[in-house]
C-alpha cells in the first residue's frame, strides 16, 4: 500500500534497563526515554528503500519498553469496509 517513507518511533515509558534501538550499520543506538522519538527516512535520494536504516528493538533487561510506530507512507492506506453477516 506504498513504501514507507519516514518512520518515527516514539517513546511512550522510561526503561530500567535494555531496549534500545540499534541501528547496526550506523553504529547508532537509542535509549528509550519517555516523550521522547527517532525518526529517520526509510529511502534513499534515488527512491529505493535504504540497508542503512535497518533496526532492531534490543532486548529489555529490567522492566517494559511500550512504543509507538508512526509510518509516512508514499501512497495514502486503503481501508475496506468490514462485511456484516
């Protein structure tokens, strides 16, 4: 339904211990802290989805990490309607 084209990550809690947000092929990692969010574009300047911006959740070692993904898509969603029996 249309490549994602900015991605934000929000923070929604504090964590105790673990559950950053690694970006390997940046050598980037982000603490979660609540209020607070990354963002960065999905694509490159040619269009094409971006290796650079793979990521990953780490592990939480004490506590929970509760998040929140915001997408920015090329094309808009398109929803169906739900059939009633």
């Amino acid at each position: 339904q249309g490549q994602r084209l900015v991605t934000v990550f929000v923070y929604l809690n504090d964590v105790a211990g673990g559950g950053c947000t690694h970006f390997p092929k940046l050598g980037m990692r982000f603490k979660p802290s609540k209020g607070t969010a990354v963002m960065w574009y999905n694509m490159d300047r040619e269009g094409r989805p971006d290796p650079q911006t793979l990521h990953a959740g780490e592990p939480v070692a004490d506590g929970e990490k509760w998040g929140m993904n915001i997408w920015l898509r090329a094309r808009p969603k398109e929803w169906k309607a739900a059939r009633s029996s």
